[in-house]
C-alpha cells in the first residue's frame, strides 16, 4: 500500500509498504478514505524528530471502511463505517472506566513512562503506524473506534478523530462561569473550532487570538472578537483587560502549544538540539527541557485572577521552567492533556446534522490525494497557500 512516512527533520515522503495485517483477535483494518494533517503532526516533522524513525508511518486523524476484523472485536463488522481516536484504548481497565482513555494502561507506553499508545506519533507513544495511509491496523478495535452513519460526506465526521473532541475537551476544562469571557490562544484547527463550539456554549465573549490572517479573517467571520498580534505584539495585555472590564479573561484555552511564534532563544536550544545525534538529542529534550512556553507564558498572563488555563496544545519539555510566582499568585487552576476522544462524542454527534452549527462540511481548505502529503505538510507548517485544514484522501 502507499503511505505517508517520516524520512527526517521537516522531510515526509510517499512510499510503498507493505500492507497491515491482523496481529491480534482484537485488531482490525480499516480501508482509509480521509485522513487529516493535524498541527501535532507538525511537532514531529519539527522538535520531535528524535523519537522518530525513518520510515515511521504518519497520521492520527483517519476515517474509512472496516476490511478485515480479528475474533474478538465485539459488534465491529466488515463494511462499517468508522471514524478511528487518535488515541488507542480498551474500553474496560480502570482509566477507561473514568473516562480517561488517553491514560488507558492496557496500552500505556510504559518503557516510556507515556499515557496510552497513539497512531503514527514516534516512539514517546508506543511507535504505532499511523493513518495516513490507504489502510491502518487498529488495534483494540473493539473500542477503538466510532460508527457513524452512511450518506453525509466524510468531512461531516472526520474531524471526531482529534480536532473536535479536543476542541471540546479545551472548551470544558476552561469551565468558563455562564455568561463569561473565553479567550482563545492560536486560531488553527484546534483553536477555530474551539471558539465555534464555545458560541453554542453558555459563554458571554468569546476572543481570539493569532498572527496568520486567513486565520484571523475566518474566526472573525464566524463573529469571534479577534486581537491580530502583528498588531498587538506588544500591547496585548492591555487590550485585553480593556475587553473584559480590567480584570483578564475567565478563561484562557491555549491553542498553540510548543511551535509558538515568539521565543526567539528557545528556537535556538531547539535549532542545537536537532543538530545533535538523536540520542544526544533525545537527553537535552528529556531533561533540559525546551523552552518554547511562550503561549503558555501568555495565557498565564492573560487570565484574570483566580481563572482557568486550559491548554490543548502539546507541550513536550520535561524541564521547562514554570512561573510558578504568577501562577500562585494568581490563584490559576490549570487543566490540560490529550483528548479523551470518546468521552466527548456523546454531546458532539447530535451537532453533527445537515444544519451544520460547528460548519465542519467547509471546515477544511484542502482536500487532496494522499501523493500531495509531501507539500501539504510543508504549506501547513509555513502557512501558506490558505492551509488551514488539510484532509488527504488516499
Ligand atoms: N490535546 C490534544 O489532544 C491535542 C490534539 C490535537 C492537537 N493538539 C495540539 O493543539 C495545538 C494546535 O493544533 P492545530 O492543529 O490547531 O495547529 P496549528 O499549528 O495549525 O495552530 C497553531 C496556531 O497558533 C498560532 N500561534 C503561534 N504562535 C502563537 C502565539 N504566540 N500566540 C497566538 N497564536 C499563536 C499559529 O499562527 C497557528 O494558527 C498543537 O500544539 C497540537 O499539537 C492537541
Ligand atoms: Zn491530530
Ligand atoms: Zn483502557
């Protein structure tokens, strides 16, 4: 089959491979028809090469059609239509109980002291093939998957692999007070569809913010109050407490994670660390920790006192040093992790109609055959070319 790999640094390319096979009676393989580029995937063709290998197969946002199914995968059958998590989980161990599937310790990579196992996401979780690819091994199928219905396009459900569970994961743990301020951090495809979900939420304001202006022109469409940082680099503190009667936002959702725009010196720890051997490599991201905070930092400014932090955006250093005075000071509560995928499903479907409220049908700005990756990925992390959402369909 062909597929999407990592080749090095900023290098992806479109290879044959050999096709997935059933290992266990709880896998299945799903025929792909859309499969996303998503900002995470971003962090491993940048900062997380060291954990990747040549030849790793991409992608974690994939949907398609069951082709094969092991003995044990419960009511899954050949010819169902699914929507596949980012995250692999089993359905009945103590985390999955609680809902708390991205902790799921059938299939924690413990050797890495990592949560559950991801697709296509290198070796800090579990080195698993990713999707995207004309076809995907999904292990513990018997939960790891979503059905959805036939007829509508598949841009109505793909997007409940990652983006719209996390979007609403971010939204919930910011725990904005009814009639309350969010403000939204990095207007991607995480960030936009957090502010679309936080307007059918019992939220008052709704602000974001970002610097790229197609991004900014199409949260603005969608009646988000949006800051340009081209504009308010330097005053962005100001402006917002003017927005929100001197106090800071109730909330803040990061949106950005480690790719931030903005720290200057952390790109260039990064810019060593990618030119030393990858062990060596591995080490100074482990313990010394990658200083790219800078949305992290913002968001903690941003919020008012005594407000929520809810960060959907990745953060990977295991040292990055924390501002724990303001954080303190400041009474903040802080949430943040993986989707928990499934959990969120439940209160997402029934936006999923012909009426579209969330405007997932024109969400992406690409679609495009799986032999484009090479350059989608590249107009994605440059910001060109109106990438906002890529779906590949191979
Ligand atoms: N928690 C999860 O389960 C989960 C799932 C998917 C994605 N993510 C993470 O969410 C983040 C966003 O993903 P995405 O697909 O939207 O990616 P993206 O890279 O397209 O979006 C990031 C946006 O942030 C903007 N930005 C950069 N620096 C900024 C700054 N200093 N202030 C404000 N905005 C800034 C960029 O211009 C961009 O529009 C990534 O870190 C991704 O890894 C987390
Ligand atoms: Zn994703
Ligand atoms: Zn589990």
């Amino acid at each position: 089959m062909r597929a999407v790999t990592w080749q090095g640094k900023r290098k992806v390319s479109v290879d044959t491979v050999p096709d997935p096979v059933l290992q266990e009676p709880t896998d299945a393989i799903i025929k792909v028809t859309s499969t996303n580029i998503c900002g995470s995937d971003l962090h491993l063709y940048e900062v997380l090469g060291p954990f990747m290998d040549p030849g790793d197969i991409l992608g974690h946002e994939p949907m398609g059609i069951v082709e094969e199914v092991g003995s044990e995968v419960g009511d899954l059958k050949v010819g169902d239509r699914v929507v596949i998590p980012f995250q692999i989980s089993c359905g009945h161990c103590w985390m999955c109980d609680r809902s708390l599937y991205t902790q799921c310790e059938t299939t924690q990579v413990r050797e890495q002291g990592s949560g559950a196992a991801l697709f296509g996401y290198s070796k800090l979780y579990g080195q698993v093939p990713g999707g995207q690819a004309e076809y995907l091994r999904v292990p513990q199928a018997q939960f790891s998957h979503i059905k959805v219905p036939e007829g509508p396009p598949d841009d109505r459900f793909v997007y409940l692999s990652d983006v719209l569970p996390t979007a609403w994961q971010g939204v919930a743990y910011a725990d904005v007070p009814a009639g309350g301020s969010l403000l939204v951090l990095g207007l991607g495809p995480i960030g936009d569809m957090a502010t679309r979900i936080a307007q059918q939420k019992d939220i008052g304001q709704v602000i974001g913010v970002d610097l790229v202006p197609e991004r900014i022109a199409r949260a603005r469409a969608h009646g988000v109050e949006v800051i340009d940082l081209n504009e308010h680099g330097d005053d962005l503190l100001a402006v917002v407490q003017e927005m929100t009667g001197g106090r800071g936002a109730d909330a803040v959702l990061d949106a950005v994670g480690m790719e931030a725009h903005g720290s200057p010196a952390a790109s260039l720890v990064q810019r060593m660390a990618g030119l030393l051997p990858d062990a060596v490599a591995r080490s100074v991201f482990e313990k010394a920790g990658v200083d790219r905070l800078a949305a992290l930092h913002t968001a903690i400014d941003l919020v008012r006192r005594g407000g929520t932090v809810s960060l959907s955006g990745v953060y990977g250093g295991m040292a990055d040093p924390m501002p724990m005075m303001s954080l303190f000071d400041k009474q903040i509560q802080l949430r943040m992790g993986q989707a928990n995928v499934k959990r969120w499903v439940p209160e997402i479907l029934p936006l999923l109609t012909d009426a579209d409220p969330l405007g997932v049908d024109s969400f992406a700005t690409h679609r495009v055959p799986l032999s484009e990756a090479p350059h989608m990925y590249e107009i994605f992390q440059k910001k060109t070319d109106g990438a906002i959402k890529i779906i590949l369909q191979p």
